[in-house]
C-alpha cells in the first residue's frame, strides 16, 4: 500500500464500492444512448458521471499500491469519458483530465477532440490554459486570472520554472505541504468525505513530469504521489 492510513480490508471495501457504482453509472450511459441516443441533453453529464466513478476507483487503486499496468486501463476510461462529457463549463475537470493525459502518456482521439473543443469554449481561467499548453505546446494562452489558491500558487509553480526550476521546486512544496489538504473543501476529493481514498495532489505530479523539475525533495511529501510521476518517465 502507498497509504497505510486504513488498512488493506478498508481499501478493499472501497474498492468494491467504487466498483458497484461504476457498474451503475455505465449502465445508466448505455439505457440512455440506447433509448434516447447520443444527442440527448443529460448524455454529456452521463459521460462524466461514468468519468468520476473510474477516477475515484483509480485514486483508492493508487491508495491501495496497484502498479502502473493495473492502473492504466482506468484511466484510459477515465480519459474517453471525460472528455467526452466536458462541454466547457468546468476547468478543474479539464485539468484533471490533461493531469492524468501527461501523467500517463495519453495523446488519443479523445484528448484531440478535447482540445477542440477547449478552443471553443474554454473560459477565461489561466490555470485551464496552461494545462492545454502542455498537451499543445502551439496553444497561445490568452486568459490572466486565477481562481482560488490552487490556480494561484500553481500557475506561480509554472511562471517560476520557466527561470528558476528550484524555486518552482519549493513554491510547489509549500503547496502541497502546506496548502493542498486545505483546498479540498468540495470537488471529487473532499478532505471531510467519509469515505477515505487518500489525498494525492495528481496536479502536482503533472506539473513536475510537464515541466521536468527534480521532485527529490517532494518525495517525503503526505500527499505528493511520486511514483506516479515516474511511472513513464519524461
């Protein structure tokens, strides 16, 4: 286990649940595309709903020490059904989902047709914006604002590293030791949930493969997944 917070039988149980869920969701999607087809209205939020369900199961996966082949599959699902259900409006799940894209080396039709969309559609968020820049390094960002601490303090991570890679090191430190557990007040991931899958900073995992900085000192951090980081190499 990479988190020996609960013990193996928890996670387990977890597991199954998340599981059980997922089952559900999938089945919802397909009645749905069946009986209404895939133009109908609720179909997009079906797709993310079917999105959540594999991400939350990957994270307790992670928790829980499973290597990177066990993990992959999920995640390849993660990515076909979030992008397919993000229709703009939300910019945390575009970034989770361009994470999770760089994390494991995803470049696929789901990820080409999300940057098209984004060209549409995408708000005026910097944060979003880089995260794209990332997968399509020709993308121009246009936005300047930040959001809330984690856009803030990550963005500063990124303009950091472009002179001084150490210092982007330590500002991204300070945020996951010091500032991560405290964002998640809502989201996917919620620090007062009762169902514990573990708290690991996936952003900034991205942040130190995207911009190749030496995440040594991070490795000791709670809620750093470095191995996560590493699973592709650069």
């Amino acid at each position: 286990m990479r988190d020996d917070t609960k013990t193996e039988e928890y996670y387990n149980k977890v597991y199954a649940q998340e599981s059980n869920f997922l089952n559900f969701e999938e089945n919802l999607l397909k009645k749905l595309l069946e009986e209404k087809g895939s133009d109908f209205e609720n179909i997009p939020s079906c797709y993310s709903g079917v999105a959540d369900k594999y991400f939350l199961r990957f994270y307790v996966s992670y928790t829980m020490g499973m290597s990177y082949q066990k993990l992959l599959p999920d995640v390849e699902k993660y990515i076909e059904n979030a992008c397919s259900g993000w229709t703009g409006k939300n910019y945390e799940e575009l970034v989770r989902i361009c994470s999770m894209s760089i994390l494991f080396n995803i470049r696929n039709e789901y990820i080409e047709n999300l940057i098209k969309k984004a060209e549409a559609r995408l708000n005026t968020l910097v944060y979003g914006e880089l995260f794209i820049k990332f997968l399509e390094p020709s993308w121009e960002v246009k936005a300047t604002e930040t959001y809330n601490i984690t856009d803030k303090s990550l963005v500063e991570v990124i303009e950091l590293a472009k002179t001084d890679k150490s210092a982007a090191v330590q500002r991204l430190k300070k945020f996951v030791d010091k500032q991560w557990f405290k964002t998640l007040k809502d989201g996917i991931i919620k620090n007062t949930s009762k169902c514990y899958r573990g708290f690991w900073c996936i952003e900034a995992a991205a942040l130190v493969k995207a911009l190749k900085l030496d995440d040594t000192e991070l490795k000791e951090c709670k809620y750093y997944p470095y191995d996560m980081a590493h699973f592709c190499g650069s």
